[in-house]
C-alpha cells in the first residue's frame, strides 16, 4: 500500500519513519508548513510539498496528521478538490474525535477511518521508540477497518477496536492515565517543596515509589496495587496530612480531599477498610457519611 502523510508534526513525522521500515511506500509528506513537511521528508526520503494534494491521489491509505481543529477543514478542502481516489482510506490520529468528521471523504468514494496510537508523542523520536508493543484504536468503515487492522500488526502495535459513539469516553480514559498523571505527579512535587525538598531531588526521589506502583497496577490491578494510610484505615494519618495542607498548602486541600475519597471507594473494593475507618475517613475527606 502507499501511503500519503498530511502533517508534519510529531505524530505525522512518527508514522512516516515507522510506515516506511515496515516496508510501506510513502507517496510524500505535506504540510502548512514548508519547514515542518521538508523535515520529516528528509527522515524518510521522499517528497514533500505545501500543497496538500501533491501525494493524495497516488495513495490507498491518507493520513491526516495536522492537528484536530483543522482536521475537518483539511479533508473538506482536498474533497472539494476531488483529491481522494475511490476506494482510498481516508484516517486521521485524533484521539478525542471519531471517524465521523471525516464523512465528507466519501464524496470521493473514499472511506473514512480513525487510528489512534494510545501512546504519547512528546517529540518523533520518543514516538518512534515507544509505540511500537503499544496500542492503537482504531473505528471506521467497515471497508477501512480490515487494513487499519493491517497496519497495527505491520506497526508491531497491538489492536483495540472500539464502538465509534465511544471514542469521546475512549479519549478521556487516556487523558486520565496520561495527562492527569502528569499533573498529579506535578501536586506531588509542589508538597516535597513545601516539605523543604527540592525540585531537582524531589522527582528523583519519588520516582522509584511511581515506577513501582506501576509495576504492580499491571500485575495485579489497581485496586490489588493500593497500599497507603486509606486502604489501611488510618484517618488520623489522613487528619495529619490535611493539616500539614491547610497551614502550607491549603489550595491543594480540595485537590487531596477529591483523590482521598476515590480512594475510599477503591480501599473498601479491595476489602482492606472496615466500616468505622470508612466512616472516619469519609468525615475528614468531607464526604457523605454512610
């Protein structure tokens, strides 16, 4: 199959350099930006333009790499052109919008398709070293889906199909265990420094503790991986650390109190917490009292 690259940001720029070792001819790379699209077409060796139809309509496969507010606009404009061939794939990477927005390709005969890589690209190179064993959802056409399917195991990817009315729910789990993370790690920091730690020892430190609760969430779950004062019981550690907040830190009171009470739920699933240590950790969380 040929495959044609519109967008040259991170994403486009990934796909491109792992297409081709997976053997894929790429037709070229377009981009707004002349700069962007000359970059990544010299990491693969191949053709670049500013126009968006110079490579459209030599390919099967399209991707629409440019970023989600524009995708819509992008793929209306080369329809208007007639720049898809029937029978071509027509796949954007957003992660929060689904196949439907590219509806207007099949005025070209062409089939529309969403392939998500749940990955995080913070740059090319990180995306081309980490997707590979990820996974990538993928929802469409039903025509699309037997080569979308393709191409995730020609990635070395592994496969997740989803209901296209999902794709939003799909999106913010993502967001949760990625971009939330992120923050919530950012919360942890900001109380090592009020605790008189550093920034630059802080990460340092706390980042063996991160890397062994993952460890453990993917060996045996998140509610088996949960260890701490809650799913012991302990609300007069969870008293403490409140006041500790509110004398240094009291913006993150509400912060805390929101993660301590889902963090309840998740002790008395595991069993750990009895009643009265429940009901304890509920008052001072500021929860509802059962």
């Amino acid at each position: 199959m040929r495959i044609a690259i519109i967008g040259a940001g991170n994403v486009g720029t990934a796909l491109a350099v792992l297409f081709k070792g997976a053997g894929y001819q790429l037709t070229g790379i377009a981009s707004f930006s002349a700069a962007s699209a000359a970059s990544a077409a010299q990491r693969v060796n191949v053709a670049h333009s500013t126009d968006l139809l110079a490579f459209t309509r030599q390919a099967e496969v399209i991707f629409l790499t440019t970023p989600d507010r524009v995708v819509v606009e992008v793929c209306e404009q080369i329809v208007s052109q007639n720049g898809f061939s029937a029978g071509a794939i027509v796949a954007h990477t957003s992660g929060a919008h689904s196949s439907t927005i590219l509806e207007s390709a099949s005025l070209n005969g062409a089939y529309p398709l969403s392939f998500h890589p749940l990955q995080t690209f913070a740059n090319p190179d990180a995306g081309i070293q980490n997707l590979p064993g990820s996974y990538i959802a993928v929802e469409g056409h039903e025509k699309a889906l037997p080569v979308a399917r393709q191409l995730v195991e020609e990635l070395g990817c592994k496969l997740l199909e989803i209901p296209t009315a999902a794709k939003p729910l799909y999106h913010a789990a993502a967001c949760i265990a990625c971009n939330y993370f992120a923050t919530l790690i950012e919360e942890a920091l900001q109380v090592m420094e009020a605790a008189g730690v550093c920034r630059d020892d802080g990460l340092p430190a706390l980042y063996p503790l991160i890397e062994g609760t993952l460890k453990n969430i993917k060996r045996v779950g998140p509610t088996g991986a949960l260890t701490g004062p809650i799913a012991r019981g302990d609300a007069s550690t969870v008293k403490i650390h409140l006041s500790a907040l509110e004398k240094k830190l009291p913006e993150l009171m509400p912060f805390y109190k929101f993660l301590g009470l889902a963090t309840v739920e998740l002790a008395t699933a595991k069993g750990t917490l009895g009643d009265t240590e429940r009901q304890k950790l509920l008052q001072y969380l500021g929860g509802e009292m059962q």
